[in-house]
C-alpha cells in the first residue's frame, strides 16, 4: 500500500499525479478529503468530479478547521488523500439519518454493527462537530466491538461553529457519521497520540451537569467561570477561545481535556466531550515544549514500524497555539511516510480495549501491508528524533514557561492555606467537643439522679424486708432503661464527632432530630425557646456531620449573644424552605442582631466578640469553610427587627430542577 496526497486547486495537477496508477489492480482504494469549504454545493461538486475520475475508489471526507500535508498544515484549503491498498479491502459507511445527542450511543453500535467484521483492522470515521456526543458515540461503538481500534475525529468548520459536514460517495451528512473500515490479514495498524496541554489555576468543582452539558461549576454558570478568570473579552468569544482553554481533567492517571463547543443563552456550555457532575477540573494551556517534545515521542513510536502511510487527526487547538508554528510537530513524521489529515473539533483514540474522545491531543495514525509490490524500498536510515532539535518560539515559549512557574507557585501557596485550614478544623471541632462533654454533662445528670433515686431505694426497701423478685425485677428494668438511655447519648455524641463522606445525602428532618439529642438540654438549661420549620423535604448532598457542626456553632453563637444582652424571652427558630433554583436554612434568634461595624468581620478567622476563654474566633470561619468550600453553597448575614438571621443557601441539583 501508499498513499498520495496532494492540495486541490479548480483543473489542479492531482489527475497527472494518479493516473499511473490507475492502470495497476489494486484491491481497494480511498480517497480522504479535508476542505475548509463549509458549502454543500463545492463539496457535492467534488464528490462527482473524484468520482467520475476514479469510480471504484470510496471517498470520504469532512469539513475542517485546518489540514493537514506532509510537513506543513493549512488553512483555506482542500487536501487530498489517495491510499491504494494491495492487499486489503474497505468498506464505506454513512447513517441514514441525522444524529441528535441521545442518539449517539446507538449511532456508534450501529456503526459497528454495520461495518466490523471478522478481518477489520481498523475503523476510520469523521463525525458531525457540533451536534454528536462523541463520548457516547465512541462508548456505543466500543459496546459491540471493544477491540476494533476507531482513528478519525469530528468535523470543524473554521471555529465559525456553525454547521460542519461529513461526507462519502453517497452525500453529504450533516448531524451524522461516515466511516470506513479497513480489512485484510496482512494489513497492520498503529496508532499513537500526543498531548501537551498542562492544567494552570486553582481546582474548580463541576457542580451541575449532564453528560456534555456543564451548566454551573463552582456553583456559577460555567460562561461566566471563563469570563472571569480569563476576562469579559475572552467570554464574549466563547466558544471560540474556549478551544484554546480547555478544562482539564486528571482521571485514571493522565490529564485529557475537554474543550467547548457552543454557549448556551443560560449560560451554561457544551463541551466536546462528558464532563460528569462532581469532576474536579482545571483550565488549561499548551506547553510549547512538552507538545515539540511528545511530537519526537511520536516519531521515536513509528520508526519501530515499516509504516506506508500516516494519517493525523489533530485538535484545532494545537494549530491555533502554535501558529505559523504548527508545522514544527509533523515535520519529523513527515520523514517516514505521506502524512495528511485535518484539524478536528475532537480526537478519536483507542487503546487497550477502550475508547477515547481527546481534546487539544494529535493523534496518529500508521498502516502497512506486508510485502508491498509498489513501494520502492530506499536505503536509508530511520530519521531519529535528535535530527529535529527543539525549536526555541521565543515569547510564546517564555509565556508558556511563565504560567507553568506561577501555576506551580500558586499550587504551592493553595497547599499551604488548605494544610492551615485543616489545623483551623481540627482546632474547631477540639472547640465543639468541650461543648460536647458539656452537653454530655448535662443529658447524663438527670439519669444519674434517677439511678441514684433507683438505688437508695433497693437499700431501704430491703432494711425494711420489703424487697422482693417482682420489686427487684422493676428496679432492674428501670436502672437499665436510664442506662441505655446514657449509652444512646454518648453513640450520638460519637457519631457527630466521626467525620462523614463529602457525597452523603440527608434531610432536614434526619438533622433536627440529631440536633435535638445534640442541643436540647442545653437550650432547655438556658431556658431558650425553639421552632423548627421545615418546609423542604428533598435531600442536601454533603456531609451531615460537617453540616451539624455549622449548625451547633450558629446556635451556641445566637445562645452566647441572648445570654449576654440578658433577653429574657430567649427565641432560636430553624427555617428550611426552598425558592427558585435554590435551597435556604435560616437560623434566626431575637438577640438584637449583629453590630453593623463588625458584620463585614465575623467570618475572618480568630475574629471574636467573646472573651479568650470562650471562643476561639474559628466557629463562623468553619462554617464558611464547610459550607462554601465543601458543599458549594454560600452563608451570609442578615439583621432582622429582633435579632440576627444566618441565612445558609444551596444550589439545587439539576434533576431536581426538571421536576
């Protein structure tokens, strides 16, 4: 087999270069088109021109945003890929209808369903960019033929992100698939891939999503996330520079990326790929030196093959980073065999019995059929990486180092405040246990007293003759009663002194009755009037533990405060409720409110209005901690016309938002 790829112009020179092969009997031959002609009428017309000129080839294609010859990639133009295989057949593919997102899945089984058979090396297949989800996809092809490897990527369309086609000798597809798969005993295939991104800033949550749809991260909506870290421009351009910033993910022991595909009028984004609710993601940059460095990598890969033909399928990304630069990473591949390809909105990749989508990644693909009877074998040496020394970009390259210095001090910095916060905590709940012995204290006495009682009178019912089974059975049952009593006391105590999971899920109802155990003997010593209003019954995600400790410190703060200024109808009132898109807990007392000139103070840590003995300036910080750091809700103050209202506020999960 080999390949002969070339740029098309109107009466270009391509039929001089192919006709003396059209002569030789080949078992099959492709033909691969990547245009940047977004125009049904120019790709139909070229259609009928490859065909007319060679009809027993199969064509397929796609629209780009950049392609791929030899050494050099492109903008604006059209490239075309002539392979002739000796030995080895194909077979063509394209959906009969148009792909809609929850589709996907079975457009990939039907995929290979339709085209893997027994001898199949290998799928090559082109996806519509802006409708498919290609981790879907990807996962339904890999469903029916797990070991079967997928090359190719989705379709661009110049970043216009407007309607990008896919297409063979059938038609055009829009929303849609083709394919070719590759089959032959003597055929061989190797894929590889690069990456080069790395993950820059602080560690975001992605706190609502649906597959490829991230509506909030950090509980903000995801357009207004890029906006603000990388400035209003850069939003507006969304999803343009979102290509270019990608989110990062570390999962299974590398980073992938996943970039934007189109901006919702909520603000929410489509990415090209999943982005599960509760993954942890970083934005991302290229490192100019680790994409050069992992292009040799590739190079190093291919030379231990007798590779006839390369294709690559790159992210728009990388062409777009590098610049009139990009050529610097085919350059050395470009030595071992015809390379072409095209600059995608995603990257097909298999490895080990798995499907990938990438991101920002070039991936490449080597094919060579044994014994090959129209390929001159030339003397000479593998090219080696250390022929194509490192090219120095000058102030992109220093840029680049730039970010890759601060976002590791910046890393440092962020270990070093979330090591101090840890102490904070630990030093906070040492706080909330001396509250707790005391609680503990105070629900043990009245017990004690009644097996005080309980056995002074065993003693003087026996000095008068007086004790008997049925007598001593009924103290028994007693003394036993208050002692399980005491014991049930110290397991809760226990239990809210054991962390719980971040991802636990309660309700209102399960906290106010563990609060109760917890609080209510010392409400009732201080003669504190309580109400809990619950008008929420769904569930909160988040540690419950943690949540109790927020709520036992809003309450010892409100009791200290209605002690102090000596209210003699102490009030505390609980309030739950929902409103739009989101979850409120009030904890309100009648203590005459928080002094205007401190409220902007009272979250800051070892800010207190208490003595040195009785409070440690923590409480209120934790909580903040706890509430906005862990669980990704918000705390906030509010005076109202008796007292004080902490108000704690939690963004409903997307489910419930479709009830």
């Amino acid at each position: 087999m080999f390949s002969v790829n070339t740029l098309y112009t109107p009466n270009s020179s391509y039929k001089e270069m192919i006709k003396p092969y059209l002569k030789e009997n080949f078992s099959s031959k492709l033909i691969q088109v990547f245009t940047h002609k977004c125009d049904k009428k120019f790709i139909d017309a070229l259609i009928h021109e490859l065909y007319t000129f060679m009809p027993d080839a199969i064509i397929m294609g796609c629209t780009t945003d950049g392609e791929i010859l030899g050494s050099s990639v492109y903008t604006g133009t059209t490239v075309l890929s002539f392979t002739f295989f000796e030995k080895s057949h194909i077979r063509s593919y394209r959906s009969s209808s148009e792909m809609k997102h929850k589709d996907s899945f079975q457009n990939g089984a039907e995929l290979a369903t339709s085209i893997v058979f027994e001898n199949t090396k290998a799928v090559i297949s082109f996806a519509d960019g802006l409708h498919i989800n290609a981790d879907d996809f990807l996962h339904g092809f890999g469903s029916i033929h797990p070991n079967t490897i997928i090359s190719g990527g989705l379709a661009g369309d110049n970043a216009t992100f407007s309607g990008t086609y896919v297409f063979t000798n059938e038609g055009i597809v829009e929303n849609g698939v083709v394919a070719v798969a590759l089959d032959g005993k003597d055929l061989n295939v190797v894929t590889d891939f690069s990456f080069g991104w790395i993950p820059i800033g602080k560690k975001m949550l992605v706190t609502s999503s649906e597959k490829n749809h991230v509506y909030t991260i950090d509980n903000q909506p995801a357009a207004e996330v890029y906006s603000s870290y990388l400035g209003e421009e850069a939003g507006r351009k969304l999803p343009a520079i979102g290509i270019e910033f990608p989110l990062i993910i570390h999962e299974g022991g590398y980073n992938y990326a996943r970039a934007v595909l189109a901006k919702e009028s909520d603000g929410s984004l489509l990415f090209a790929g999943n982005i599960p609710q509760g993954t942890y993601v970083h934005f991302g940059v290229g490192e100019v030196n680790e994409i050069l460095l992992q292009s040799h990598h590739l190079l190093d890969t291919m030379n231990t093959y007798p590779v006839e033909s390369l294709f690559s399928y790159s992210c728009m990304a990388r062409r777009r980073f590098l610049n009139k630069n990009a050529s610097l990473e085919f350059k050395p591949l470009s030595s071992i065999a015809p390379i072409a390809g095209f600059c995608t909105y995603g990257e097909f990749f298999h490895k080990n019995a798995t499907n990938y989508l990438f991101n920002q990644s070039t991936t490449i693909m080597g094919m060579w059929e044994n014994n090959s009877l129209h390929v001159e074998k030339k003397n000479t040496k593998n090219r080696s990486s250390k022929e194509y020394p490192l090219h120095s970009l000058g102030t992109l390259k220093a840029l680049t180092h730039l970010i890759n210095v601060v976002t590791k001090e910046l890393s440092t910095a962020n270990e070093r405040i979330e090591e101090k916060s840890k102490i904070m905590l630990v030093q906070s709940r040492h706080s909330a246990m001396g509250e707790m012995i005391g609680n503990i204290a105070h629900q043990w006495r009245q017990p004690l007293n009644v097996l005080a009682l309980i056995i002074q009178n065993l003693e003087d019912t026996y000095e008068y003759g007086e004790l008997d089974q049925e007598y001593m059975s009924e103290m028994v049952k007693k003394s036993m009663f208050q002692i399980n009593y005491m014991s049930s006391t110290i397991d809760d105590f226990r239990s809210f002194l054991h962390p719980s999971r971040l991802n636990d899920s309660f309700t209102f109802e399960m906290i106010w009755q563990r609060i109760l155990i917890l609080l209510k003997g010392s409400l009732t010593r201080h003669y504190i009037g309580y109400k809990f209003d619950n008008r929420y019954h769904g569930r909160i995600q988040g540690s419950e533990n943690e949540f109790i400790q927020v709520i036992i410190n809003l309450v010892n703060n409100a009791k200290d405060a209605l002690l102090m200024n000596e209210i003699k109808e102490k009030k505390i009132r609980f309030t739950a409720y929902e409103d739009g898109n989101c979850i409120f807990v009030k904890i309100c007392d009648n203590a005459g409110g928080v002094p205007q000139e401190i409220k902007d103070q009272i979250f800051e840590p070892y800010f207190t209005t208490k003595t040195l003995m009785n409070g440690s300036g923590l409480g209120l910080y934790i909580s903040k901690m706890i509430i906005e750091q862990k669980m990704q809700g918000k705390i906030y103050v509010k005076n109202s016309s008796e007292g004080a209202c902490f108000i704690l506020q939690f963004p409903k999960k997307q489910e419930e938002l479709k009830v």
